[in-house]
C-alpha cells in the first residue's frame, strides 16, 4: 500500500511538473520576465473594424503572463482627444503604448515626448513620420503597396480594356490610402481613369460617411466599372442605389467583412452582371504584431522576427472564392485570425 501511495505520489508530481513545463513551453519567446502593462490607443475607433482589433490586441497581450494590464482609448476621430490620450496613458504610468495614428504626423509630437519620457511607443498601419529610435519605439507597417497592386491586376483581369476607377480611403492623406494608390497606380495605366478627387475620397473609415460619399459618386457618376476601398464592408449601405437606379452593382477590390462577401452572395442575379468581388484580409491582425513588438521591449522579450504585417489576398469571386457565414454577425471578419464567435462576442452581436 505505502509503495503504491510513493509510486502514486511520484506520479502526481511528475505531471505537475510536465503541466508546468508545458506552461512554460506556451509563453512566446517576446514575452520576457519583467512585468509591464500595454495600451491600444485607436484615432477613431467607431465601427467594427476598431473592436476586433482591439480584441485581437488584447487576446495577443494576454498570451504573455508578465503584462498585467491591458487598456484602451478611442481618440473618436477629434485630433486633440487621441493625442490627450496618448499623453494621459502615459502620465497614469502604462509601461507600453500601441498607436493607430489616424491623424498621421498630427500625433508625432505626442509620440515623441512619450518616448523621450522613456516609454516603449509602438505606432503602427498609418505612418506618423518621424524615425525609429528618435520619435518613437517601433513602427510597425503593412504591406499596402502591395494590396494596391494585387487589386490593380485583379482589375486588369476583369477589366482588360480600361474603365473608370472610383477609389475610397479612410481619413484625408492618410499614409495607408496613399500607399495603396501607389501600388494601384503602378500596375494601370491611363486606360483607367479615376473618378475620384485626387488623391482618394476621404471616408475617415466612418460607414456612414461612406454611404454619404459613394451615394454622390453614384448619383455623379453614370458610369463606375470598379470600386476599390480599404474598407469593404462600409460600401454595402449605398450599393443597393446601383439597382435602384438600373444598374449593375460594379466590380468591386476591397477588403473583406462578412456583411460584404453575403451581400455578395445575396445579390448575384441578372441585373448583376458586372457585379465580380476580390478582397485582401482585412488586416485585423495587424495589431498582434505590433503588440508583440510593444510587449517585448517592455518586457525585455525577444523581438519579433516579422517588421511588416502582410495581408494576403482573400477572396475572388471568379474563382469561386467568396465567403459568408449567415449564422454570424454581418460585422466580423473572416480573414481574421480571432475566431468568429469571439469577434461575434467582440462587436456586441
């Protein structure tokens, strides 16, 4: 009996022991020991884009047991809150900041004296100016030159003659709409001609500026062979005016959303002719990235190998590839890396 209690007793503790070391084996290499706390700071951070991300970032800083807190602060699209903001998180002591700076170079000098105060400041998607090292931390990218791209060859497969370009961005001169239309405007040529006010219609990322934006495109406009947005799913309010108007709903190449690919999927009929979709992922996990370079310098963690977040293409409904999930909110992201039924859980659905 005793030597069966030992054997009992000495297996126990060998599982405890494995237990731990698997715990161990869970903690990524750019979470260090030194505890520290994070927030994300968003410009605007009024649709769902917004809260899947900030779901994301916090999923991401939870896999890292030496952050302690994990805060969040919407600027609401005022300028003047998101750099309060960045200045009030960190005189209230967080260890990291994470910044989506809407407002581009408007927030620099924000970021500079909260790095010069010696905080890890980790900027990221919309570039703010500045250097690394000097103005902040780390800016941590995406590859928008090349989404531009890869929606310019889609097009030119749809539309090998040319046709008009109606092209929609988030806030006015924002760094990522203006390196998309570098990567549009490298693969076509002048058989293309765009619609808009150079350089892109400004939407602020706000769904119901975008519906009043493209509701005057469509009425200006008698004809628009392809759309093209950075963010998708904010078109589908006003494209129903196509039908009503007589027309086919036009080729869209845009970023993905679940409220997108089952419009998509519930208005393929005749009047619809033209209506072909092509999305890159929506770049939700931008933010996992950039919270794992913020945590690891915070932390004294390793550094994250990847630099620059790359969003690969998504869907092409020529080739049959358009995704929906009717069971689900129309506000989440497929391409996300969050499972749906968290993101569902994240938007409030």
């Amino acid at each position: 009996m005793t030597f069966k209690i030992l054997k009992l007793a000495a297996a126990t503790a060998v599982l405890a022991l494995g237990s731990a070391n698997a715990a161990l084996a869970e903690v990524p290499s750019w979470c260090g020991p030194k505890k520290a706390t994070i927030a994300l700071l968003d410009g605007y951070g009024g649709n769902s884009w917004r809260q899947v991300t900030t779901a994301s970032g916090k999923q991401t800083a939870e896999l890292c047991p030496s952050i302690t807190k994990y805060e969040y602060a919407d600027g609401q699209g005022d300028t003047q809150k998101a750099i309060s903001d960045i200045k009030g998180m960190a005189a209230k002591g967080v260890d990291a900041l994470v910044v989506f700076g809407d407002a581009g170079p408007a927030v620099l000098p924000a970021i500079t004296s909260v790095f010069k105060a010696g905080k890890v400041i980790v900027p990221y998607r919309v570039n703010v100016g500045g250097k690394e090292g000097e103005n902040y931390t780390k800016f941590i990218g995406s590859s928008f030159v090349d989404d531009g791209a890869s929606w310019g060859n889609w097009i030119k497969g749809v539309l090998p003659k040319g046709g008009n370009v109606l092209f929609l961005s988030g806030p006015a001169g924002n760094s990522q709409g203006l390196d998309e239309l570098k990567g549009l405007k490298s693969v076509l040529g002048a058989e293309y001609k765009f619609l808009n006010a150079e350089p892109f219609d400004v939407t602020n990322w706000d769904p119901a500026l975008t519906q009043k934006v493209l509701t005057a495109e469509i009425a200006k406009n008698d004809k628009i062979d392809v759309i093209v947005s950075d963010f998708g799913p904010s078109l589908v309010g006003a494209l129903p005016l196509f039908n009503k108007s007589g027309r086919s709903i036009p080729a869209l190449a845009t970023s993905d959303g679940n409220s997108l690919g089952c419009f998509w999927t519930d208005n393929q009929n005749a009047q619809n002719k033209d209506f072909k979709l092509f999305t890159v992922a929506t770049g939700n996990d931008n933010v996992r990235l950039a919270v794992q370079w913020a945590v690891a310098k915070a932390t004294g963690g390793k550094d994250p190998e990847a630099q620059i977040f790359k969003a690969p293409a998504f869907e092409d409904s020529t080739k049959g590839k358009v995704q929906c999930r009717k069971d689900l909110p129309g506000a989440i992201y497929l391409s996300s890396e969050l499972p749906a039924e968290d993101q569902a859980k994240a938007v409030g659905k």
